[in-house]
C-alpha cells in the first residue's frame, strides 16, 4: 500500500485545513485508516480513526474540530480541520491498518503550521 499525504500549509489560528491522502497498491484488505501527527521532539500520536464500517474515533484534543472522512469508493481520506490552534502544529501522517495481516502503512507526511 503507497499512502500520498497533502493539503498540509501555513495557516493562522482560527483558519482551516483539509488534508488528503490517497491510497494505491493493494488497498483492498485495509480495515482502518487514520491520521496521526507528531510534533518537534515528541511521539508520534493518534488523531483520529476511521474503520471500514464509518466508525470513527478522534483524539480528544481534536473532538469537535476535526472530521475524518473516508472516500472508500475513490480510496482517499481526508481530515478537515477547522478552528485550528497553534498546538495542532505538527506534521501530520496517513495511515492505513491491516488487522489480518497486522501491519500499518504510512505516508510521508505532511506539514501543518498554525501561527498564533
């Protein structure tokens, strides 16, 4: 599975971003899809979540901001963010989970900066 991340950028705080991913390969066993971000000098954390059947899960420093959707019909997942806060800086990964399989597949990643 290749993972192509963007829509990542400069944003002021209280702007908006939509991030996209598109997913190529052997995308057919995918369970679940997701977002994560990692700022400087810290780990690597969940976003949010979205499962085959449309549920999704969400960090809860995003709850209420951010929607995952997944386009499973086109293979591209999207994370609107909205009311964006300096602390949302971060670069932001796509990934892709195969339960079976047991195995995670990751974008480059893509940069996110909200000024104050």
């Amino acid at each position: 599975v290749q993972l192509q991340a963007s829509g990542g950028g400069l944003v002021q705080a209280g702007g908006y971003l939509r991030l996209s991913c598109a997913a190529s390969g052997s995308v057919f066993s995918i369970n679940t899809m997701g977002w994560f971000r990692q700022a400087p000098g810290k780990q690597r954390v969940l976003v949010a979540t979205v499962s085959n059947g449309g549920y999704s899960n969400y960090a809860d420093s995003v709850k209420g901001r951010f929607t995952i959707l997944r386009d499973i019909t086109k293979n591209i997942l999207y994370l609107q963010m909205n009311s964006l806060k300096p602390e949302d800086t971060a670069v932001y990964y796509c990934n892709a989970h195969k339960t079976f399989a047991g195995v995670d597949y990751w974008g480059k990643g893509t940069q996110v900066t909200v000024s104050s």
